[in-house]
C-alpha cells in the first residue's frame, strides 16, 4: 500500500457501510480519498473521525447525486481542480428497488440503472480519462459488485437489480478488455460480495491466479462487520492484484 501514499482515490456511495468502511481503510494507508454520497453528512463525520484519529492521509466528502451525469462531470472537474484527478476509482454506489418484471415500476428501473449502471460506466470514463491526461499508468478501476450479478435467484423483487448487476460484470470485463487493447498497466477488478447470516468458516478463498493464494482469515470468524471487509478487500486489490495487469479477479467474501 505504500505506493498509494498520497494518491487519489474516489468512493462512491462512502456515507454508509461498505463505502465507509472503504474509504476509512484507504485514508488510513495515507490516501486523499473523496468520498461521494447525495448526502454529505455522515461523511463529514467520518471525516472527522479520521482526523481525530491521526490518520496520515484525507477525506474529502463531495456531495454528488450519481443518477445525474451533470453532476458527476462536475464532481470530477472539481477533483482535476483540487487534487489533479483520480488515480483509485471504487465504484461502490449501488441500490435496489423491489420492483419485479411483471409489475415493477419503470421509475424504479430506470434509477437502478442510472445508478447500477450509468453512473458506473461515466465515473470509469472519467476516471481513465483522469489517469491517461497524466501518464498514469498504474491505476485502478473497482467495481464493487454483487452475488446477483452472477447468479439469478428465485426472487422476483431482485430480478431487475440483478440484470444491473449482471450488467456490471460485463462492464467489467469490457473494461479489462479495452485496457488491455490501449496497452496499458491500469487495472480493472470486480469485487463480489456475498452476504449471509452465516459466520465466515475455517478457510476463505480466493481464485487470484488460479487460487494461488488461499488465506486463513482468524479475525473474520465471528460476524463480519462491513469495516472488516472492506479493509480485507482493499488491501489485496490494490496490493496483490496491481502486480498482474489485465486480468479480472472476482473476491467472493462471506459474512
């Protein structure tokens, strides 16, 4: 993580949970992370906390609605303008509306995908474009993706959030796919999460190159709280995974 001392690293969706808990662990390694949410003030917060705590690094919270293009775009502007651009873009944001094919509303399609999807596949654009203005060739693009993005389940109110989902996996592998076609060493990687009830067991696996690396993850076996994860996660994204450019891991992290 000492690489990243310093650097920019955008969050969306860091007001709660799984983003919070990310974009804590990042400023704790050093990083000047924005932080972005339609609502700033539980970031605000967390930023506080940080400074309280001494970390070496920055939150800057950034008020952002991701289902409006105009906005984003302006959000990136600003981040050009104070920090020179983006060198980790997380794509965390996401939600769900219980609105199934048969009977579901159109509004509440329509916001999955400005926000699944759309607002993704712009932060990404922005994102590369940031990186390659200044030769940065050795950033990173998340996706924080979801078990319904690889898997369809019997539940009609998450069969439309899945196709977002899904939707997501395949940006994903585009995306390493048109890295790999600009040669360049920036790295794309899709995180999937899958929550349950259940506690971690003995062993939690991974399959980065061919499941080289399986870890006994002692601290995890009680009930994972969003911070563990998202500590775990990051850390082996962009430690383990920037040294193989061009190759899409999937972390399957249970709690």
């Amino acid at each position: 993580m000492e690489r990243w001392t310093g650097r920019v690293a955008l969050v969306t969706g860091a007001s709660v949970g799984i983003g919070a808990a990310v974009a804590r662990a990042l400023v704790q390694h050093g990083m000047k992370v924005v932080g972005c949410a339609r609502s700033v003030d539980k970031i605000e917060k967390l930023a506080a906390e940080c400074q309280s705590a001494g970390y070496p690094g920055t939150l800057i919270p950034y008020k952002c609605d991701l289902s409006n293009e105009e906005e984003i775009l302006s959000m990136f502007s600003a981040i050009k303008t104070l920090h020179q651009g983006v060198d980790v873009c997380i794509n965390n944001a996401g939600l769900a509306r219980p609105e199934p094919l048969l009977s579901g509303k159109t509004e509440g399609w329509r916001t999955m995908i400005d926000v699944n999807v759309m607002a993704v596949s712009i932060c990404t654009r922005e994102a590369y474009q940031s990186m390659k203005e200044r030769n940065i060739d050795d950033g990173h693009i998340i996706n924080i993706n979801s078990m319904n993005g690889h898997s369809v389940v019997p539940q009609s109110v998450v069969h439309f959030y899945s196709a977002t989902k899904y939707a997501v996996t395949a940006l994903t592998e585009g995306l390493r796919q048109e890295l790999r076609e600009a040669k360049t060493h920036i790295r794309a990687t899709d995180v999937l999460c899958f929550f349950s009830s259940v506690y971690l067991q003995d062993l939690w696996k991974q399959d980065l190159l061919l499941n080289f690396m399986i870890m006994t993850l002692r601290e995890l076996l009680q009930p994972m709280r969003a911070f563990g994860v998202s500590k775990l996660k990051i850390w082996l994204t962009l430690s383990y995974m920037s040294s193989v450019p061009h190759l899409m891991y999937r972390l399957e992290i249970y709690r």
